[in-house]
C-alpha cells in the first residue's frame, strides 16, 4: 500500500517493479494462449483422422512383387524378367520353389511343378502356334513321359528311358 509519506524514489522503483511483474504475467499469459491453441488444434486433427475412413489403395505399381514369410523365407514371388516374361512362382516353407506359371516373351503359358529337391517334375506348356504339351520328369530331372499336339494335329505319346532315349510312342 502506498503511504504519502514514502519518498518518490521508493515510490518509482515500486511501479517499476509493479510493470515487470505485469509484463511477465502478460508473457505467460499469451504462452498459456498459444499452448492451449495449439492443444485444441491436435486434438481438433486427431478428432478429424479417427472419423475419416481409411482409403482403399486402387492400384500398386511394380516389376516385382516378393512375399516374405514371418520366418523371413521367401514363399512367392511375381515379377518380369529381362526379355519381357512374366512370371509367378511359389515356394514352400523351406523356400524351395514348387510352382511356377508363366507367359514368356512370345505369349507361350507355362505351368511348373517341382519337388522338394526343387528337380522339376511336371510340365504343362502352350507353344508359340498354341499347341499343347504336357511333360513328366523322374527325381533327376529327366524328361521321362510325354503327350502333345503337334502342328499337325496328330497327338502324340512317349515313353523315355532314363537315358534320355526313345522308349516308345505313339503315333
């Protein structure tokens, strides 16, 4: 309380000391402005993003595509090689590849299966013309049996050795 009898001295270094006080009430009072702004401006955002539906993605651009298992093994893959085939394979929880489908270069499909070894053992083919063909393998890998159209249209059957020869066919 101010007392008429206080010197003017006294007096002034007190309203000094009032308007100190006062600005920094006043800086505290706009930090709390600003803090309480930027408070509501959040939780006015994350208000918005709960209620806005997820978007669905139309399209994913890539020229490979690898699936990963939760053990790290890779268990598919699509993608394009160099001379423009297209291909998709599928591999077992060892990560060995057991099927294959592909459209090479020229547009001939392609169906594979292999086994566990990864020795392919079965074929089925469409050639460039679209005549059909279907190979079966032995463990090793050798073409032991096969049926398919030739240009001509006359199926056609055989039988290999395990040597790689003719064993029969038909016609």
């Amino acid at each position: 309380m101010w007392n008429m009898e206080q010197p003017t001295g006294d007096l002034i270094e007190r309203l000094r000391q009032l308007e100190h006080q006062q600005a920094q009430l006043q800086r505290a009072h706009r930090r709390l402005k600003l803090m309480t702004g930027g408070v509501a401006l959040v939780a006015g955002a994350l208000v918005l993003m709960a209620q806005a539906a997820p978007q669905q993605i139309k399209s994913v651009e890539a020229q490979e595509f690898v699936l990963i298992g939760s053990d790290g093994k890779v268990r598919g893959a699509m993608g394009i090689t160099s001379d423009g085939a297209v291909g998709l394979n599928f591999s077992d929880a060892s990560g060995q590849t057991r099927v294959t489908l592909d459209l090479a270069a020229n547009g001939s499909p392609g169906l594979d299966f292999y086994d566990q070894t990864g020795k392919e053992r079965a074929t089925f083919a469409l050639g460039p013309a679209g005549t059909p063909g279907l190979g079966l393998y032995d463990p090793s890998g050798k073409l032991r049996t096969s049926l398919d159209i030739p240009a001509h249209e006359t199926p056609g059957l055989a039988f290999y050795h395990s040597d790689g020869r003719p064993g029969w066919g038909a016609p």
